[in-house]
C-alpha cells in the first residue's frame, strides 16, 4: 500500500502559500500513539475493525497457563498459584472441576476419548480425569517441572520437564520413561507435526529441535535469544518458534547434573491487590513458577522473535518486537499465525515476512495460551488477571480509534479535516476537538460533529493549540469491515513576528563572497525526505540560502556583520541592512532582499567615525501581502576608519658607530597596533614603543641601531589597529 507522497508534494507545494501546514497520521507508528478499541492495526498503518472478543470467564486466579478443548467442546483451563482446572461447558457455564494442591498447571492435553491430562508444578505429576470423573496420578516424570504435554498419532503421551531437559514418553496404560534428552536445562515447548516427529523448544540454548519417533534429535536451528517460548506446526508443514531473553554470556559448565536456572525477581497482583506468594523455584525466563508472571517482559530484555522454519529446512524471521514477549502460538482458520504477548495484552497476527497485523488488545496485561475452537472460533487465556476470552470469528460491529493529541506549537486555525480511506459498505466518521492545554480531560471543547465524507470538510473545533480526533469505523451490512489508511488535518498557525536575536560586526578589512538575492518565491528547491520505514508527518524543507556565514576574504577598507535569525512559525526569512552614525537620526538603507545571515560593504565612501547597522528580518516569502511580518535589532557601534595615523618628530642622531632614532606617532581614532623601520631599504623590524605596550592612540618610539659610516635612510612605518598605514623616512650621514 502506497501513501504519503501526495502529502509531502502538497506539503512541499504549499510552503509559501501562507504557511498552510498539514498533520497527517498514517503509519502504525502514529496510530498506536493514540487510544484503539475495537480495532486492528497492521504494520503499514492500516486500520479495520478487529475480530469481535467476549469474556467466557473470570477464573479469579492471578493467571493461567493452560487452555485444551475436548471433541464435544468443552474447554478446560488451569494455571496458578494454585493448581485449579476449570471447565466451560458447552452450554457457556463455567465452574472448577479439580483442586490438586500444587502451586501450578503448566499444560494441559486431552486424549482421544476425552480425558483429559494435567501436568502440576513445581516438582508435580500428571494427572488424568475422564469426562465427569475425578482426577488420578497418571504419571509421575520425578522432574522439577512440566512444561508441556502433546499426544503423537498412537496416543502416546510426550511429557517436555525441566530442569533436566528431558522429554517422556507414557503410553495409554500409564508407564514411561525418557525418551529423547536435550543436553538443555529446560524443554520449553513442544509440537507434533503431521508424521509424529516432536518439535520442540529449549532454554538457555534457544534450540528448536525435531525428534524423530526413533528418538533422534536434529537441531533444526539455534535462536538468537535464550528461551524458545512457543512452537506451532502449520498446516504446510512450516514450524513457527518464538524466543526471548538475552543469551548469557557465560563459560561451559563442568559435567555433572545441570545448574537451575536462577529466578527472576518479579511480583505480580493478585486478585486481591496484594503480591502473590513466592515459591522459591528455579525457572526459565518467561515463565517463572513463583512469583508468577507480573510483567514478566520485565524480566527479560531484548523483547521477541518469531521465525518461520519452512519444511525444506530454510529458517527465516517474520516478526520481533522490542518489548512484547510472545507466549503463545497458534492458527486461525485461514491458517495464519496468532500470536500471544505481554504485557500489554497483545494478539498479533502474521500476514506475510514483511507485514502483521495487531489484532486485538485484551484487557488483561499478558496473553498466555490459545486453543483453536470448533466454527473459527479461538480461545485465549489471560494472566493478570487469570481470565478466558473467545475471539472471533465476526469481527466487531464498531471500532474507534482516539488520535494522539497534536501540538501545533502556538495559537492555530483549524482547516479542513480528511481521510484515506476504503469503506467497502461501511462507513467512517471522524470527530475533532481542540483546547489550550496538552492534556484533554476537562477544558477543551467538545467533540464536533463528525466528517463522514472522505474528501472531509472544515474543521468546527475552535482555534486553539492542541488538537486531537476521533475515527469511528462501523462495519456494512455484509459485516465487511472499512479501511482507514490515514487521517489529515490542515492548519495554519497564527503568524508571530520573527527574531534578530544577536549581531555580530566582523573584523574590518574582511568581506563575505556577495550575498544572493531572492529569485524566486515559490515552492522550495530543495527537499529532504525522511529515510525509507521513518516517516514523519511533516517533512523537512530546506532552502539553500546559507544557514552559516562562509570564509571572508582580505580587502582593505571593508567590513562587515552576521547574525542570529529565526522565526516561530518556521517562515522563510529575507534581512534588510541600514546603517547610521552615532549623531545621526535617520537610517541610510545598504542592502535590501537578503537571503544570508551575512553582509559586508565597502566602507572607504563613509566619513571615518562611530557607526551602527540595523538588520530587519521579514516572513514576506511566506506570507501573504499585507499579512508578512517584521522586527529589527541594533548592533553595538563599530568604528569605520580608513584614515591612516600621523608621524612627528621623526629625527635620526648619529653617535659613533650607531643611529638614535626618535618619532611620535598618533591616531585619531583607534590604537597604534605596531611600528616597524627599516634600514636602506632592508626587511622591516618590528620596534616597540618606549612604553614596550602598544595600548594607546599615541605612542612615541626611541631606537638605537648599530650603522657603518656613510649615509643611511631610515624608514619608519606605522600601522593603526584597522591597517591603516603612515610612513616617513629619516636621512642621516
């Protein structure tokens, strides 16, 4: 999906038309800034309605863990800090059918004649309770914990534990044994694909491995984080992994039984309010068993990955996220992958290597486990709190989408509001309302009556600083949901006054390369585009008029001045330059329409004495006329001096075998800077002055030099501090 361009050429074209400025959300970037319900957004900023979700049951439980359904549609749920199953019936009546007095219910699986199967931990069993029956030992690992349970085709029950990284196999009548050992700290998750080969998830490696139903192992592909979390087999015969956690960095333990993983120190909320109690437990990094999963991403940084490991071999990554951690996989009915996160409550959805889609945001912080229900129907459980919600298959009836609130910067009119969008029988309606402080809650104006027309209309909220919409999406008749792929609102800003912040006159007998004038007051000649994936809503304009002052260049008699600038509402800035003596009341204009920051002029037509120049800055390109706006600064005064200093006195004694020289030498105006002589026309030398300092408009200079007999001319020179230069010259015999 292509968008924006045109907004960033009407952008471009509009720059000098009055500042017209136009607020444009479109990216998912933008979108999630703002309040979603009832909506899904996908990675390249299009919204439509999410698919419909409804609460079955509040378990009171912090979380859970575990969700099976059996074949007659009975959904079974259980997790912690006690270990309860519960049930929903067919008939929506939910109650809780086993208490068996552990801290938790890591996983739960149900065979082909419906019983169903527990697995407790820490240190726990897996029970087995037939349909309406009581739950019994079914089989007992001797393993801290019980992370996951599948059945293969035979009705063999795989049993993945930690901390010994072993997987189990039990047969119907309930005897087991290892069956496959990972050399890993943890079985973290486990499959079946289609030919009765385990897939299966390690930590602290972050293996995927695939066990064959011989028992033998092959790494399929090593993630870059530590704890695979979640494994799916798709109906091609794909496998999606999930990781997080960062790998430590660690030496090769020495042999001998495998060191538990330490315990995260994380709290969570009971139904209550109060902390859950702890279990002092060793545990993986996502799932620990006590305390249990309170923003459990907390504990584990670098957020999450999902690859894709296609049947040929060739893995391939398809999602990450810095923060959400994924927990659980599944499949919708189209056979896409779903995707179970915290701790914001995430349901994310895969489309394709480069796209997803966040589907739904539950109200509970973490999404710990799916099921695939009969008719599309998909089941999720929650922790905190521990709750089962059914999502899908419709989609919701209505869905809105609350903007961020935008920041014009200063006192704004509102113009028109409109939207991209695909209304496919639906409809769309946005809303605005504006105020003066950043926060909406009381004091702004009210909602305005909804835009309902794609090409939009004028915006009713008052003027103001802060703005904020509302976008409504209401499904068809057919239930086909609208598309919104962006929402733009023009403004222009109350036109403020630029700024002449600062002047600084140059050193005298400098001057800059000659200034530019305005050529044009049209679009901008140069554009800067944000890079590819960081879009911004407002672009960046530039105007090659010279944002510093370049090299200045030698020529006597010149001099010149640069400044500071700016403007409020970014307007594009032409100066103005003038000048005036100290005693003088008018000023007399140097340069008018410039683009620079910068000027110098030629001061050797100006009298010497005390001068100021006046630099006026106007937004006239930017404007219209008779809505452009100026200000002026002074700067300090500056001497223009062009008149050299005078030498008296100037006389040359012969005494022997050297020449005592004597002059005087004064300005009018500025410092004598140096003196220098030289002797028939040899290399000037610098002499000081009799003071030794040349601090002073008059200064008087006593040499004495050897000379051999005969005639000499001695000539003296005398600088003033803007380069101006006296000379004169002595003849002794």
């Amino acid at each position: 999906m292509t968008k924006h361009l045109p907004l960033l050429l009407l952008a471009a074209g509009t720059l000098f038309a009055g500042q017209t400025h136009t607020w444009t959300q479109g990216d998912f970037s933008d979108f999630e800034k703002g309040v979603i319900k009832n909506l899904s957004l996908r990675s390249d900023g299009l919204l439509t309605l999410a698919p419909r979700s409804n609460e079955l049951f509040d378990t009171g439980s912090a979380y859970l863990w575990a969700l099976a359904q059996d074949s007659k549609g009975n959904l079974y749920a259980g997790g912690g800090t006690t270990a309860k199953l519960y049930r929903i019936g067919t008939d929506g009546k939910a109650k809780m059918v086993a208490d068996l007095g552990a801290v938790e219910i890591h996983a739960l699986a149900v065979d082909s004649k419906d019983h169903v199967y527990i697995a407790t931990s820490p240190d726990g069993k897996i029970y087995r309770m037939a349909p309406n029956g009581k739950p019994e030992v079914f089989y007992d690992p001797k393993a801290k914990y019980i992370w996951a349970l599948a059945f293969d085709s035979h009705g063999d029950l795989f049993v993945a534990t930690g901390d010994q990284g072993e997987i189990h196999r039990v047969t119907p009548d309930g005897k087991g044994k290892v069956f496959f050992k990972t050399d890993e700290t943890h079985v973290r998750s486990m499959a079946v694909d289609a030919h009765d080969n385990l897939i299966v998830g390690t930590d602290p490696g972050g293996l995927v491995l695939r066990v064959s139903p011989a028992g033998e192992g092959f790494v399929l592909y090593q993630m870059g984080k530590r704890e695979v979390t979640a494994v799916a087999v798709a109906h091609d015969g794909a496998i999606y992994a999930s990781a997080v956690g960062t790998k430590a960095q660690a030496p090769v333990a020495p042999s001998g039984p495998s060191a538990p993983v330490q315990p995260l120190s994380i709290t969570v909320n009971s139904p209550g309010g109060a902390p859950a109690p702890a279990a002092p437990a060793a545990q993986p990094a996502v799932r620990p068993t006590a305390p249990p999963p309170a923003a459990v991403g907390t504990g584990v940084s670098g957020g999450s990955e999902v690859y894709r490991i296609d049947p040929g071999g060739d893995p391939r990554r398809v999602w990450t996220h810095a923060q959400d951690v994924v927990y659980t996989i599944a499949f919708d009915s189209g056979g896409r992958p779903i995707l179970g996160t915290g701790n914001r409550g995430n349901i994310y959805r895969i489309e394709s290597p480069s796209l997803y889609t966040l589907l739904l945001t539950m109200p509970t912080a973490q999404v710990t486990a799916f099921q695939p229900g009969q008719n599309g129907h998909l089941y999720a459980a929650t922790g905190n709190l521990g709750k089962i919600y059914d999502v899908g298959p419709g989609l919701a009836q209505q869905g809105t989408v609350e903007s961020d609130v935008f920041d014009a910067g200063m006192y704004t009119q509102w113009g028109r509001l409109s939207y991209e969008a695909h209304l496919n029988g639906g409809g769309i309606s946005v809303e605005s309302r504006s105020g003066n402080m950043d926060q909406p809650q009381k004091n702004w104006s009210p909602w305005s009556s909804a835009i309902t027309a794609p090409q939009g209309g004028r915006i009713a909220s008052p003027s103001s600083r802060f703005i904020q919409w509302r976008a409504t999406l209401n499904a068809g008749s057919g239930g086909k949901s609208p598309e919104l792929e962006s929402v733009s609102v023009a403004y222009l800003p109350k036109n403020v006054e630029p700024r002449v912040d600062e002047i600084e006159i140059t050193p005298a007998n400098y001057k800059f390369p000659a200034p530019s004038a305005v050529l044009f007051s049209g679009p901008s000649q140069s554009l800067t585009l944000p890079p590819l994936g960081k879009h911004t809503s407002a672009p960046t304009f530039s105007i090659e008029s010279g944002g510093s002052s370049p090299s200045m260049t030698f020529a006597k008699g010149w001099i010149g001045a640069r400044w500071l600038a700016s403007d409020p509402n970014g307007d594009s800035l032409v100066y103005a330059v003038e000048i005036r003596g100290v005693n003088e009341t008018e000023w007399k204009p140097l340069k008018d329409k410039l683009n620079e920051k910068y000027f110098s002029f030629d001061t050797t037509s100006f009298p010497d004495g005390e001068y100021r120049l006046r630099i006026t800055a106007s937004d006239a390109p930017s404007n219209p006329p008779g809505e452009a706006l100026t200000a002026h600064c002074e700067s300090e005064p500056f001497l223009i001096d062009n008149t050299p200093p005078k030498i008296s006195g100037l006389t040359a004694t012969r005494n022997g075998g050297k020449v005592q020289v004597k002059w005087h030498a004064a300005d009018a105006l500025n410092d004598i800077d140096r003196a220098e002589y030289s002797v028939d026309g040899g290399d000037w030398t610098v002499v000081s002055p009799v003071t030794r300092l040349s601090d002073s408009p008059a200064l008087d200079y006593d040499l004495t030099i050897p000379a051999a007999p005969g005639e000499h001319v001695i000539a003296i020179r005398v600088y003033d501090d803007y380069e101006n230069v006296a000379t004169d010259k002595a003849v002794v015999k």
